[in-house]
C-alpha cells in the first residue's frame, strides 16, 4: 500500500499546485496525519480498495471525513 500511497503522491500536478513538496512525500508515512485533506482522501481511497470495501462505503468514509 505503501508504494501505492507513494505513487499517487509523486503526481506532478500535485506539486505543482503546491499540495506537497518532494521532501514531505520522503518524510511522510502512511500511517502519519498530513494536514491536506486532499491526501487524506487518496488514502482512505486506497485503504478502502485494498481492503474490498464497496464504492459506498468508502465515499461514506470520506464524506464524513471531509464534513469534520
């Protein structure tokens, strides 16, 4: 899950826009809290895949996460 995480991270547009720098994405674990709700979601996506979660329970996962 890891070098998923990793992957989607490493995405240019994401640095770009100034969501994460190169060096947070070598700091940061999967298990740590990045303050960018948008990466929270990729990883309560990923998560929710890995783990076989229907589509409706993981987009009730990130709606409330993104209600908080």
């Amino acid at each position: 899950m890891k070098n998923i995480f990793k992957t989607y991270l490493e995405d240019p547009l994401l640095i770009e826009k100034n969501y994460i720098t190169q060096e947070k994405i070598d700091e940061l674990k999967i298990i740590e809290q990045s303050g960018v709700k948008l990466i929270e979601v990729f990883k309560l996506a990923i998560n929710g895949n890995i783990d076989g979660e229907t589509e409706g329970v993981t987009s009730r996962k990130i709606n409330q996460y993104l209600n908080k």
